[in-house]
C-alpha cells in the first residue's frame, strides 16, 4: 500500500508559461557538458512526464485521503488515479536516493511502465540512466533537485500550459541542435498553416502517418479550441518509426490531456500499424511532413504492395515521397482529405515520379501545391510545397488545382527564414478564395497541365510580371543629350579656371 505522499515542492501559486519555460531551459543547462545537446530529449521529456505523472497522483492521493476520513487502502485504490505508481516508484523515492541515482530512476519508470502496460508500456524510452560515465550522481541530484522545485499536479498548472511549455522545449531542442532536432520537429507556423487548411471537425477522425512528436495531431486540437468546438470528440492516430520520438509524442499527448490517441512505433512504408477488417483503416483527415526524400523506404515491396497502396506506381528505389503520398491516399476514407509537406523536386522530378503525378492528376484528387519560402525549415535551406488532396473535390474545383506561389511570404533571418502568422493569413486566404491573383496565385486546368506533361513546377503556372520601370528610347535620348550639354558646359568652365591659373 502506498505511504501519505506529502508534498515537498516549493510553488504555492499557479505556474505561468514564463516560469515553465524557463524550469525546462534550466533542465538542459545543467546536463550541458557530459551529454551532447541532440540526447538532452531522451533525458528531460521523461524526467518531466515522471515529474509530473508523479505529482498527480499525490494529488489524487490527498484528495482521496480527504474523503475518505484518512483511510489509506481507500486512497491507494488504482479506481481513484489515472496512472498508478507503484510502491517505491514515487518521484520522491528517487529523490531520496543518494548513490545509484541512474538505476533507481530505472527501476521507477520500468515499474511504472509494468503498472499501466495498456497507456505507458515502453513510454520512458531506453536511455541509459545507470551510465555513470555520462550521468554521474551529483549531476542526476542536481538534475532531480531542479525539477523538484514545482509541483506539476492539475492544481497547479493546467494541462494546456504544460503541454505549451513543453511545445517551447521541441523547438528550444531544434534550436540548439539544428538539423538532429529538425528531423522530429516542423516549424510552428508551417503546422498551423497544414490545420488551416484541413479544416478538422467535431468527431473526425486525424491520421499523421510520420508523427514525430505529436506536433501535426495536437494542431488539429488546438484548431477546434480556437473555434470553441469540443476538442475532447477528435480520435488521433499516429505511427513514428524513431523509439525517442514516438515516446514524446505519447508523452506530449497526455500532457495536453488528451486521452483518445494511439501512437505506433513502427516502420510506416514498410509495417503500417492500423486496419479495419482486412485493409489499411481510413480517416477523415490525414497530415504529415514526413522524411524529406527518403532513401531506403521499401520500394522493394512497392509493386505488389499488400496494403494496395500501389495506386498510380512504384516511386524510385532511393526516394520515398511518392510512397508517402500514395500512402496517405490510400489512408483517406471515402470523404477524406490530406495535407503533406515535401520538397520541391515531388512536382517536377521526371521518370517514375511523373507517371506517378499523371495517374494522380487523372484522378483527380489534388486540390492545390502551394510553394513554401526557403530556409524556414529546421536542418535543411530548401523551399518546401504542400500539396493538398481530396477524395472529393467541391464540383467547382473538379478538373483544376490551385497554385500558389508564397515564396515572398518569409521574414528574412541572419540564418533561418521565418514564416509569421501574417504570412499563414496571406497563404490561407489565397487557398480559401481560389481565384488567380497576379505573381501569387492560379487556378489551371488539367488540360494546361497536360500540355506540360504533368509537371507541376509552380513557376510554370503562376508567371512573375517583372516590372523593370525602364524609360523609353526617346526619354534615355531626352535625358543623355542634357547629360552631354552639362558635360560640355563643366569642360568650359574647368578650362576657364586653368586658364586663370596659369596667368
């Protein structure tokens, strides 16, 4: 049975994100030195969500405590908490510790993980705590002492303000590390623009194929919040092949309080992970900015696919795009409609690629390809497109798509590019008015795009009126003959005051 947990943190008031933010920077500072800034997640996240879970469930222990008159077996009831924390793998049992740090954190979240298998098995990740060559125990002190200094429980701070800060730390990690954090983060702006335009409902159902850490799914959270609609009716589906970022993301969701989720680890392209009867299960909204152009993704199982998502072609041995789309299209139900991040090349790369568009285009299913401004991307300098699908395109709309060219729609930085929410506005109200609008936006047809042989190069399509202000033949003439009369009458002048001079 668990003892009275009492607690030891020192904050009496509410935390405000500021106070979060700076508790998170704080956290990887101290493991600054021995463990290189890319692994500060495998550390951090879970000591966080062990922080926190913990916390929690001595609030709920108090509470039930309260209650019950004191009686300790009613308060231990697992009925009464939302995660159990078994005996001995409390927060405050590691705090106790004073050698061996690294093995009692392991013992805890192993024991944790064994005490909820349905929500937390393999939640904590595989770090290594017990390494005292990387982690000694005067750093894992220092370490537990820092995040002991705040309670984490729900009177104390609100899911969404966790959740927030813990947004803050991904990108505070992309920041630090570049392109390493960049593989499992997608700038901001850029996932409020894809939520824009999926326009997610009540009760759908949201698929992100290539997860990362949540991000895309928890856009389409916050998109129905903004708009007062009831978040809590969303089911969120999502696969990520990496072990530490699968983690977060499971992390990341019970963070924000959101409990109807499933994440899978596992290899997408090759060993997709949901099924309804005997086919890949479909949702009414897919999302994903997966792997930019990936090189070893399967191809050799493309052609007799047995998921059936060979639908317009096998896409090249060493680029994987293509698979991600035909992937995410399959993953559409008969109403459903995607977005997806991917490199400029997927538009106009010939051969394989380009049957793959022409059969794709003959279906009909692309809406729109909206070009992206360079370098906004954490880790690599290139421009990146969306392209939008749909199962089915409004009557309007059928036998066209929509390109746009917001190439221009960037702050500048000194080394990365910014796209602000002015920009997102300006991108969505292209997106939502369909209409040409000159050097941005044009609404071609599938004839247009068939006479150029399926490439969908936006530049092919939205052409750039260059306005060179130039002066006519006669207006250069006008101002070069005064330009030569004010020559001669300078050379007079400079040959009267020599002449002066000389005398």
């Amino acid at each position: 049975m668990q003892e009275p947990i009492v607690e030891t943190s020192m904050n009496k008031e509410r935390l405000t994100l500021s106070q979060l933010e700076q508790y998170l920077s704080k956290a990887a500072w101290i493991l600054k030195g021995p463990v290189d800034a890319s692994d500060f997640k495998i550390y951090i996240f879970p000591l966080l969500f062990f922080k926190r879970l913990s916390d929690v469930y001595s609030e709920e222990y108090q509470q039930a405590l309260a209650e019950s008159d004191g009686d300790l077996e009613y308060a231990s009831f697992s009925e009464l908490h939302r995660f159990e924390i078994p005996e001995g793998c409390h927060w405050k049992d590691v705090r106790e510790q004073t050698t061996n740090i690294g093995l009692a954190i392991e013992k805890a979240f192993r024991g944790i993980e064994q005490a909820n298998q349905k929500l937390l098995y393999g939640i904590f990740g595989d770090a290594q705590w017990s390494n005292k060559n990387k982690l000694s125990d005067r750093l894992l002190i220092d370490l537990i002492e820092h995040f002991s200094q705040y309670t984490l429980a729900n009177s104390k701070v609100d899911p969404d303000l966790l959740g927030n800060a813990y947004e803050y730390l991904i990108k505070h990690f992309a920041d630090l590390t570049n392109k390493k954090a960049g593989e499992f983060y997608t700038p901001r702006s850029v996932v409020h623009l894809l939520g824009l335009i999926l326009d997610p409902n009540e009760g759908e159902s949201i698929y992100d194929p290539a997860c990362g850490t949540g991000g895309m799914l928890l856009e389409c959270v916050d998109h129905l919040k903004k708009i007062n609609n009831d978040y809590r009716t969303l089911k969120l589906f999502g696969q990520e092949r990496n072990l530490t970022s699968s983690t977060i993301a499971r992390m990341n969701m019970f963070l924000h309080g959101i409990e109807d989720f499933q994440i899978i680890r596992d290899d997408t392209l090759r060993n997709p992970g949901f099924f309804s009867g005997d086919g890949l299960r479909s949702f009414d909204c897919v999302i994903a900015n997966p792997p930019f152009s990936l090189k070893n993704w399967g191809a050799e199982n493309w052609a007799n696919d047995p998921y059936g998502r060979n639908i317009a072609g096998v896409p090249p041995k060493g680029n994987g795009d293509m698979a991600w789309v035909q992937h995410m299209i399959k993953s559409m139900n008969s109403t459903g409609r995607m977005t997806i991040v991917l490199p400029h090349g997927a538009l106009f790369r010939k051969a394989a690629e380009g049957k793959i568009r022409k059969a794709l285009l003959e279906q009909d299913l692309l809406e729109a390809v909206i070009g992206l401004g360079q370098n906004i991307f954490y880790g690599t300098q290139l421009a990146a497109c969306v392209m939008v699908f749909k199962q089915n395109k409004e009557v309007s709309k059928k036998g066209k798509i929509l390109f746009i060219d917001a190439s221009d729609q960037i702050r500048v930085g000194r080394a990365q590019n910014f796209l602000e929410p002015q920009h997102v506005n300006q991108i969505f109200d292209w997106y939502n008015s369909y209409q040409d609008v000159e050097n941005h936006v044009k609404v071609a047809s599938i004839e247009e795009i068939k006479e150029n042989d399926f490439n969908l190069n936006i530049p092919l399509y939205v052409e750039k009126i260059i306005e060179d202000n130039l002066p006519s033949v006669e207006e250069a003439m006008t101002d070069l003959k005064q330009a030569w009369n004010e020559s001669l009458k300078a050379e007079e002048r400079f040959k009267k005051t020599l002449t002066k001079l000389i005398q």
